[in-house]
C-alpha cells in the first residue's frame, strides 16, 4: 500500500528550536525531516512508513516542496530544514557542557565541531560504511548512544534510512534519554566539508540545483530521474498540517 496521506508538524525553525531548548531529558523522541527522497521513499517503503511513524516530530525540509504544496493545495506548510535546524541549535541553544552523542562523521569532522563551538562533552562514534546490513554494527551504534545517556540531543548523521533505523531502535530498546535528531549531512556544512547553496538560492527553493551542480554525477539520478516522482505522488497523496504540540510525555 503506497503513501496516501502525509502529515507534517505545525513548526518552523524559530518554533522547532524552543521545543528543542525545553525538552525534557528524561524522555526520548527522535526528529525527521523529509525532503523530496523522502517521501518517494515513504510512498514506496512500508518500513520507511513505520519510521516516520514512529518520530515524535516530522518537520518539512525543503522548501521547494512547500513552494509546490502552496501553489497546488493553498496550504502553508511551515519550513524547518534538517541543516538549518542543527546550524541554529548550536548557535543559540547548544552550551559547551551539554551532553552529546555525534553518530557518523570522521574523527577530523568531530574535532572541529568541538573547536569550533567549545563542546567538552561531544561522544563521537563512527559507524563503518554499510554498517545498518551487519546486526553486530546496528547492536555497536546502540550500545554506544545508551552509554552516553541521558544527552542533550544525539545527532544521527548517517544519512537516510540508516539514521531513521537507528532513532526507531533507540526507541524500541527503551533505554535512552534526550532528543535526537536525523541530519544526514549537516554537520559537513557546519565543519566546511561542503558548501551550502547562497541564501537567494535556498530562499527559492534552489538548493537541489546547487547540491546537483556541485555533484552532477553522485546526484543527477537522484534530482532528474528519480526527483520527478514527486509530482504524481503529491496529486494523489492527502498533504496535512497537525497542530504543533509536545507528544504524551
């Protein structure tokens, strides 16, 4: 059964990052935030379904999408994109004592997260490429953001559906505390690694031309082949906004 309705969360950025700054420790959530991959990938994946499901918050990614959504459905949908989200947690709401738990990323990635913002209590682990097929690897990453809970936020940064699998296991296990959020490459614009499209560009809802003229062939498939989709699916798919409210804690 294919995707038929999808249901965003009431926030924007500002919003999204006063819920982050109150969050409750004591309790775990995991944060989604689909872009254009995204809901193909809902709309042919039950198992993505489920890890959407699962989050206690679906945030819009892309502006392009809700550029489209307002010109077809007269719906707003509020924009909380995945990267700028994490830019602004660590300008604004991230103290250097914070506890944090860094999932993906190299060693160099995570020094200069630290550096950059003074983070004293950043766990970084590492997981190898492929690691969601091999169940001992999945059991490691767990294991690893268990130890280091409660944390302020845990920044799964492995990219889609790898890093959802991940936040929907933490959950199930039962055993960790805090927030976490699936990034994919975030912290490789925070760190230089990669170069964000200009503001005017994201602003129009650009940013997927840029990321594809910086990487024709890594993304043209991606963007011009499989991207399309999304305008079928969007015309035969129920697009709703919930209320913005804490889950039942």
């Amino acid at each position: 059964m294919s995707l038929q309705r999808l249901e965003f969360d009431d926030y924007d950025l500002p919003r999204f990052l006063e819920v982050a700054r109150h969050w409750d420790r004591d309790r775990y959530g995991y944060v989604v935030t689909p872009n254009a991959d995204h809901l193909i990938r809902l709309d042919e994946d039950e198992q993505f379904r489920a890890l959407y499901r699962d989050a206690a918050f679906v945030l819009l990614d892309s502006r392009f999408l809700a550029k489209i959504i307002a010109a077809t459905r007269q719906l707003a949908l509020p924009v909380c994109a995945g990267s700028d989200l994490t830019a602004g947690l660590f300008a604004t709401v991230i103290q250097p004592d914070d506890p944090l738990v860094l999932i993906g990323c190299d060693d160099a990635q995570a020094a200069a997260l630290s550096a950059r913002y003074g983070l004293r209590r950043l766990a970084h682990h590492n997981p190898p490429m492929g690691f969601i097929h091999d169940p001992s690897a999945v059991a490691a990453v767990a294991d690893f953001v268990e130890a280091n809970s409660p944390f302020r936020f845990c920044l799964l940064a492995v990219g889609a559906p790898q890093q959802e699998k991940v936040a929907q296991l933490l959950k199930a296990r039962g055993q960790a505390r805090g927030l976490a959020l699936c990034i994919g490459a975030s912290i490789n614009f925070l760190t230089g690694a990669e170069v964000r499209a200009p503001l005017w560009m994201q602003k129009l809802g650009l940013e997927w031309l840029f990321r594809l003229l910086q990487s024709p062939r890594r993304l043209a498939k991606r963007y011009l082949v499989r991207g399309p989709r999304v305008f079928g699916l969007l015309r035969r798919t129920d697009v709703a906004l919930r209320p913005a409210a804490l889950p039942p804690g």
